[in-house]
C-alpha cells in the first residue's frame, strides 16, 4: 500500500448557505451539489449563514424558522457523513470573535469594492448596514477559521473568496503561517444558473417574479408551470449558442440534473421544439429533487432529532473554530485569560 496516502492529511472543505429563503435549484446545481459530491473525499464543513442573513434584517421568527428547515436540507442532502459537520454559524460564537481580529486587517478600500455591496447597498438603500459592508470578512472568519482548502461556491461569490485569500495571504505575512489559504471551488457547468424569466439575471432567491426561480422545495406541477413558462427564443431548436441565453439556460439546468453533454442535448432534440424540451427539464429537475424532498419531509417531522444534529454539529465545529481563533488572538498579541 503506498504509504504517503496514510498519512497525508485529508484536504478540508468549508461552504455556508444563507437561510433567507428556500433554496433555489440555482443554489442547488451551483453549490449544494457539489457539496454533496465532495463530502465523500474530504472533510467537510458545512453550515447555515445565519448571521449573514442579518444584514438585511429579517423577521425574527421567520429567520428563526427558516434557519430551522435550512438545517434540514442540509442534512437531507446527505452531507453530515464521515467526519463531515453540518452546523448554524450563530452556535459557534467564534465566528464573530475571528471576524473581529480579521476587520483589522482587511482596507476600508478592500471591502467597499465588493460587487455584492454595492448591488445590495442600491437595493437597501435603506439600510446600508456596517455589517452590510463587513460581510466579506465574516464570510473570510467562516472560511479561514476551519482552515478550509477548497470553498464550493458559484460565480457570485467568487471576489468574496478571494478577499479571503488575500486577508489569509496578508495575515500569514505579518505572523507566520496562521491560516490555510483557501481556493474556490466553482463547477465547470451550473455556476451561474439565470432567472427562467430573465436569463441575463442570476436565479435569485429574492427575485420578485415567483416564476424566474425554481424552490428545490417546489412540488411536481410547480416546476413544470415554471419550467413550461420559461422564456425561450423564437428559433424553436435546441443548441447552444451565443445570444440564445434563455436556452443556454435550461440546457445547463437539463445537463446538471441529468449528466448528459451538450451535444447529447441536442441530437436527442433534434426535430423537436421547445414544448418537449420544457417537459423533458421539469421531469429531469423532478427526479433529481425527489429523494431530497422525500428525507427533507422525514426529518422536518423530527424535531427532536433535528436539535440533536444542530448541537453536535455545533460542539464538532467548535472544537475546530477555538483551535484557530486562540492561535490568531496569540499571534496578534491578545493576553489569553486562563478558564477552566
Ligand atoms: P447564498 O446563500 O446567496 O448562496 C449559496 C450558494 O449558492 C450559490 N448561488 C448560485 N450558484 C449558481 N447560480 C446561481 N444563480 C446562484 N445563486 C447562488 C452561491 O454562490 C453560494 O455558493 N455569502 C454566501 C454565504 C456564505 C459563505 C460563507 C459561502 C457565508 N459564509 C463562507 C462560502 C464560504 C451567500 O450569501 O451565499
């Protein structure tokens, strides 16, 4: 047996998901997926952003509901196995204890470069929050504190991680080796799936057009209204192409759920219109979804067991989280009380 692959430790993983709403399958093929395909061959941690989701201040006991069922899909994705964990970012307090030491460290000019904050800053004009601004660097605690190597993510986020690759980069400068520094892992297809409605948009969450977004929650007749409802072209054939956004669109949804290349797409549609198309993709995106749905429905009756995940998941991540933050608090020059 070779003997560097006993010993070399295995490469870990980290991804959070906001809980603001259901999931879309956007969300799904992008990052949940690839979460799932990853939690075989590393260790994983993977949890629900629920601080994040305070920066646009959400109705309490929504948030605290929604936080609930996020943690269900999570666990209804099959991620919490192995020595994977799943968990709420709220219940490992170190999150924000690094998050601090990290704002240190990260320019004014840094942060207020980010897309996503002026994006949302424009859409909640309202309510330009320090923590709307700062959330790059909590997003970076989430990441370094477990000192993740490989972050899942769609193209979104992508400028988020690489801030927190340059804080890492910056830190480990000044104090040594402290930090991992992370790399993105962004799938080849899916990472940036468009509103059904408007396929030069993302598929969003909070769009307001309920028919842009499939919910990964949504039932069978659901996803078929959208699906059929799903703009198109007036070419009526189905291929990739420059300018046909709206079926580059549902080809990659279709390609993602079913494995199936281009140009197997393509020949298999061949003569056929868009109508045929749109039913194949609502199957495709059904089947996909069903066993998810399924245990997602079998645990949410379960809610004793569900506190029972969330409070191991929480004692696991932590045990991780404090070995990283009592390193960067010695390393800054932090006097470390001594508790028993
Ligand atoms: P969030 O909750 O907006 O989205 C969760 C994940 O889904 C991806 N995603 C998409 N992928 C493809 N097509 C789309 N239309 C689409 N929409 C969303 C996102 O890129 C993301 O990977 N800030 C993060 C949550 C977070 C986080 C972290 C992520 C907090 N801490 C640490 C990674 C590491 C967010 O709001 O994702």
């Amino acid at each position: 047996m070779d003997s560097s692959a006993i010993s070399a430790p295995r490469k870990r993983v980290l991804s959070l998901i906001q809980p603001t709403s259901v999931p879309t399958i956007g969300n799904y093929i992008g990052a949940l997926r690839n979460w799932a395909a990853m939690a075989d061959d590393y260790d994983c941690f993977y949890g629900v952003a629920d601080l994040h989701a305070l920066t646009i201040r959400p109705d309490p006991p929504a948030l605290r509901r929604q936080s609930t069922e996020m943690f269900a899909m999570l666990l209804a994705l099959g991620l919490r196995r192995g020595n994977n964990v799943v968990f709420v970012q709220s219940h490992v307090p170190e999150h924000c204890q690094l998050n601090w030491i990290l704002t240190c460290y990260t320019q004014f000019g840094e942060a207020a470069r980010m897309t996503q904050f002026k994006d949302k800053s424009a859409s909640h004009a309202d309510n330009v929050n320090l923590g709307l601004f700062s959330y790059p660097t909590l997003m970076a605690a989430d990441i370094l504190i477990y000192q993740a190597d490989y972050v899942p993510i769609g193209a979104d986020q992508k400028q988020h991680l690489e801030l927190s690759r340059d804080i890492a980069e910056r830190f480990n400068g000044i104090y040594g080796p402290t930090f991992t520094a992370p790399e993105p892992y962004i799938g080849k297809i899916g990472s940036r799936v468009m509103s059904l409605q408007d396929p030069t948009k993302k598929m969003s969450k909070s769009d307001p057009n309920p028919k842009g977004a499939i919910s990964i929650l949504d039932s069978p007749d659901q996803i078929v209204k959208k699906c059929k409802s799903a703009v198109t072209d007036s070419e009526a054939s189905v291929h990739y192409a420059e300018g046909k956004d709206g079926v580059n669109n549902l080809m990659t949804i279709f390609s993602a759920c079913t494995g199936q290349t281009f140009e197997r797409i393509e020949r298999d549609f061949a003569g056929k219109g868009y109508g045929d198309f749109k039913l194949a993709l609502a199957e495709a995106v059904i089947e996909e979804l069903r066993p998810f749905q399924e245990e997602y429905r079998r645990l949410m009756a379960d809610p004793a067991s569900l506190r029972q995940a969330a409070a191991e998941g929480a004692e696991a991540a932590a045990r991780a989280a404090r070995r990283t933050t009592a390193k960067a608090m010695k390393k800054v020059g932090l006097w470390m009380a001594e508790r028993g």
